[in-house]
C-alpha cells in the first residue's frame, strides 16, 4: 500500500511541483489549497503525512496542525518561508515533527519525509502509559500484566488518550476523532462509553487514568496502580 501524502499550501506552483514529484518516489498524494479544505480532506483521506504550510487564507497552519495532531497517527512536516525561531518552535510544540523552510531541495524534502515515516513506524505498535499497554499490532490492551477486553469503540477511544497523555482533550474532539464529524450519537454516548471503559481498567482494583475535566472534557492522567 503506497504511503498517503497531504500537502496543504495555498501556492499553486508548490502544489504542482510536490505533487508530481513525490508521486514518482511512489507516494499517493493528495492537495489542498487552505486550512479548512485541508482539514477535510486530512477525514476523508488519513494520510499517513502532511506537508503543512503555515501562511494560508483562513485557519492558518499552526491551528491545522494542532487539529491534526488530535487524530491520530499522522506525521507533520511544517513547510513554509517563515525561518524563524519562534515559528519553529511554535510548529514543534504544536505538534509537528520537522520544520523545513523554503525554499528547499527536493531530495533533502524526501529524505525528511522518509525520516519522519521511519520513526513513526519505529514506535507506532504499542502504546504505554503508567501500567498500562496496548499491542496496536494484535489489539491487545493489558493493564499490570492482566489483559482487558474492550469493544471497538472502547479500544479506539482508549488509543486516542494513549496518544495524548495529560492533554485535555473536549468533548468534542473525542467525538470527532471516534465517531466522526458526520456521526450521530445520542447526547450522553461518550459519557456512556467512557464510563464502561473506566470500568473495564479499574475492574483489578487499577487506579483512575481517565479523568474528567469538569465542563471541558477527559485526560488521561495518573498513576500506575500500587
């Protein structure tokens, strides 16, 4: 299967460029020319990286990434003409994983790509936080050595705070992410699912990991059990 690739830029020529150039190298390539556009398609097609500009017309790029960070398992690599300092690590706390500036060599381009993919890959099957562990290979959830049985939407809901440990995460990223924008769900089902999960890791006498924000949403925040 040929890694997907999001490039979102609203420069028309980059967009040409980049994307005939890395559908040679073998990558299946998808564009957008602004934010939000970008962020649709990021739902429609999960690509496994997007190039990200941070000048555009609308939800500039760091918001896009910070949005993107938040579903899931996607590489980010800023690239843009903005070469300072604070951009860069503004780009790098927000959540992406290299910064190149423009203007760039295609081949050093490539080379980061596959950088970032190989490190992705390197750690993207299993999940640790506290005592607890998920096999995203073999969808093995354990918790102090004991495995835990979980339905679809428990496992994915507990891959996505494994993903962003002590981050607060709303109500409403949860439910994009799990369910989906264009999902119906009745007004309690994430409070439903939450709670049957909380009860499957606690169910050995486990300590509280997912914590309620009060109004805002949950976390993943706490301690192994003693």
């Amino acid at each position: 299967m040929a890694t997907r690739i999001l490039l979102i830029d609203d420069d028309p020529k980059i967009i040409s460029l980049l994307r005939r150039g890395l559908a040679y190298e073998g990558f299946e390539v998808y564009t957008a020319m602004d934010g939000e556009s970008g962020l649709a398609a990021a739902q429609q097609y999960q690509p496994h990286l997007a190039l990200l500009d941070i000048t555009m017309p609308g939800t500039d790029g760091f918001e896009v990434c910070r949005c993107l960070r938040l579903r899931g398992d996607i590489a980010i690599i800023m690239l843009t003409a903005r070469d300072d300092v604070e951009d860069k690590v503004n780009a790098l706390n927000t959540g992406a994983d290299d910064y190149v500036p423009k203007p760039f060599a295609f081949d050093e381009l490539v080379a980061r790509i596959r950088a970032v993919l190989r490190r992705q890959n390197a750690g993207e099957e299993r999940l640790n936080y506290a005592d607890l562990e998920i096999n995203r290979a073999t969808r093995e959830v354990q918790r102090a050595g004991q495995p835990i049985e979980l339905t679809a939407l428990e496992y994915e809901l507990l891959v996505l705070f494994l993903c962003h440990p002590r981050q607060v995460l709303t109500r409403n990223q949860i439910l994009s992410r799990v369910w989906g924008y264009d999902a119906e769900t009745e007004t309690n089902a994430l409070e439903v699912h939450i709670g049957h999960l909380r009860q499957k890791l606690e169910a050995g006498g486990g300590s509280r990991l997912i914590q309620t924000i009060r109004g805002i949403g949950y976390t993943l925040r706490g301690e192994a059990r003693r």
